[in-house]
C-alpha cells in the first residue's frame, strides 16, 4: 500500500475465495445481500491497488502470473518458505522470467532454521519475539500490542528494502551499461519483531537479563508516564534534564531539582520508587486540564490520553489531514488515514479505493496482452 501511495501501480493477485482480510470483520461496509460486505480491516491496508482474481493451482493462472511478472518491476509473496517455488516460480524461473525482476518474499520466521518452515500470524510472532514480554502492567499478564505491529513493522521493512533494490538495481545498470540485475530480499515478521524492539534489546543484550513489563513506565527515562489526575489521565515524557528542571516549579514543586536523590536522569531511574510517589500525589490535585497547561507553559511534553475517534478528531490530527475522505463506487464512503510521509516535489496520493475481488482482472489481462475472447475464456473456466 505504501508503494501504492509513492505512485506504483500495484497489482493485487488474489485466489479465487478473495484475501482472507476481507472476512474480518465486524465492524463491516457493504452488504451481504448484495455481495458486497467487506471488513474494515481489508479496507484498512488495500487502498491504491488493483484486484485480479487468478486461481494459481491452474495452467493457464500460472501462466497469466508469468505473463505480468515478465515486465512488473517488483513481485512481493508471502507464502509460507518454498510455497511460491512449489507454484513453478522459483528463483530460478523468475530470474528468466524477468532478470531486473526485485523478488521480496515475506515470511513468518525466515527461510532458515528450525521454525523456517512454521506458520506465523502477528500474534504469536509477538508471543515469541519477547514483544509481548515486556508489554502490560508489572504483575499483569504479557500482553499484545493494541494493533498487529509485527505485520506492520515486516511491512516498512519490506518496503523499505524493496525500494533500495530497485535503486541498486538501476544505479549497476547506469554503471555497467548492461541488463539491470534484479535480485530476491527476504523479510520475516521475526527478525523485524526484534527489530524493533531497539532499546529494550540492547538493554537485553547489554545485561543478558530478561526485560521487566513497566505498564505506562520508560525502563531508562523517569518520568516518562502516565499520571492520575482529579478527574482523569494524562501522560508526560521528561527527555531531558533541561525539562527536568523546568517539571517541579511548573507543579508547583519548586525543590525538586535540587533534591539529589533526582539530580539526573540516572539517579531518577534509580530512585523511581521515591520520585513516582511524589509526582503521583501532586498530579491528582488538579484536572488534566489544569496541568496540561502548566505542562505546555513549561515546554513539557505532555497530553491527553485520548481514544482513536477523539484522536482523529484532535486540532493538530486535522491540521495534518490525519482522515482523508474516500468514495466507493460500491462500498460508499470509505474514508482513509492519511499518508504518513509528504514528499515535496512528488507527493504522495490516494487515487483508488481498496478493490473489490477482482474489479480490475480483465483490465489488468487486457493489459498484459489477452484478447477479449481470451479474458472471457478464463472467467468462464474460472480460473479467474
């Protein structure tokens, strides 16, 4: 989708029965009467691409893969390890088929190693890639993170990297002169799930000690987290030792810089147990209101704690054109979040709403050179 959006004509090849996404719902858009109802979920993640139903366990499906892949830029697959060989697209074959063809192949645990050749979901990736480990309240239970990050996270990192090929891939044809060389990247949701753990492996790493869940609490910065107030909750993040002593005269605390049990950001991280306390009982004299504009007064990061509608909804979140109307010409409307990134001088763009299954498959046949009889043969046979 983010390829999408940076302007790349993106093909989605679906199986017959449809991306699994679009049956997860509720909440849903559409109709079933009228066989339209899509999950939001699907929706979420589609926009900027064309669908093309095509049944791979057929000849001539096979065949009408090899016919797009012979002048696509790029192939992206998430077949569990060896799935798309099996298909007859081997690296091998695709490497004939298309020698500047850029392969991204993403799995769920990597193409080696004892777990290669396991299924992997978001959820149990999160399980034992120690995400869910350090995630949830101190004696609670390890929880998930609110949204599947460890799909989200193979996501950029694939797309990242599909975009450095395609930049290698045309700076050695400038310099050689000759074919320009494709080449296979893999990602799995592994390896990214410990990508980003960042900090909290190194920390890992450093100790060879396992990790702690703080809940709302910053295992190396204090204080960095959320606070009662008299009539709500409200996080705050002290970053530096500049805000530090700016945060106890905006509370009203004015000896708390000098207290040397908090004197930098180490001894706070130390002597958390005292300093928590203190700020706690303070916060919950006055409304979230009251101290979020002592907070920004004092160029303390701070804020509300706010729900996703209210999030969307915010001042700043509008500014930015965070929610972007979209129309469906059957789905309705079909609003989407915003593109995350502005490139000046090419921006970005939703142009097309998320597919239905197989709204473009005889446009994007038409295109790879089918003729009309042909395309129809193929619906009819149902191999597409």
């Amino acid at each position: 989708m983010l390829l999408g959006d940076l302007g790349a004509d993106v093909i989605k090849v679906e199986p017959p029965e449809g991306d699994a996404t679009r049956g997860w719902g509720p909440p849903w858009v559409g109709s079933a009467a009228e066989g339209t109802r899509t999950a939001a979920y699907y929706l979420a993640v589609n926009r900027n691409k064309r669908s093309l139903r095509l049944d791979l366990s057929r000849d001539d499906g096979r065949e009408a893969l090899r016919a797009l892949l012979r002048t696509a830029d790029a192939v992206v697959e998430n077949f569990r390890v060896g799935g798309f060989a099996r298909l007859g697209f081997s690296d091998e074959i695709l490497r004939d088929l298309n020698p500047g063809l850029i392969h991204l192949a993403i799995s769920g645990f990597g193409t080696r190693g004892p777990d290669a050749d396991k299924p992997g979901y978001d959820f149990v990736i999160q399980a034992v890639g120690g995400l869910m480990s350090i995630t949830g309240e101190p004696q609670g239970r390890p929880m998930k993170v609110g949204v599947a990050i460890s799909d989200v996270a193979s996501g950029l990192f694939g797309a990242v990297a599909l975009l450095a090929g395609l930049l290698a891939r045309e700076r050695d044809g400038a310099r050689t002169s000759e074919r320009p060389a494709g080449q296979r990247i893999d990602v799995s949701l592994l390896q990214s799930t410990l990508a980003v753990l960042i900090n909290q492996a190194q920390n890992a790493l450093v100790t060879g000690k396992a990790q702690i869940r703080l809940g709302n609490a910053h295992p190396s910065i204090v204080p960095y987290e959320t606070f009662a107030t008299a009539d709500g909750e409200i996080a705050i993040g002290v970053g530096s030792e500049r805000q530090w002593a700016r945060l106890g005269p905006a509370l009203g605390l004015p000896g708390l810089a000098a207290d040397a049990r908090f004197a930098t950001n180490g001894d706070r991280v130390e002597h958390r147990a005292e300093l928590i306390p203190i700020l706690a009982a303070r916060f919950a004299t006055a409304t979230s209101a009251s101290w979020l504009e002592a907070l920004d007064a004092a160029g303390i990061p701070a804020g509300p704690i706010l729900d996703v509608p209210a999030a969307f909804s915010s001042p700043q979140a509008i500014a930015l054109g965070s929610r972007v109307p979209l129309r469906h010409e059957r789905l309705g409307q079909v609003d989407q979040v915003g593109i995350p990134f502005e490139l000046a001088a090419t921006p970005a763009a939703i142009r097309i709403p998320p597919p239905m299954l197989g709204e473009h498959t005889a446009e994007i046949l038409a295109e790879a050179g089918y003729a009309p009889d042909a395309i129809e043969r193929l619906r009819t046979a149902g191999v597409t």
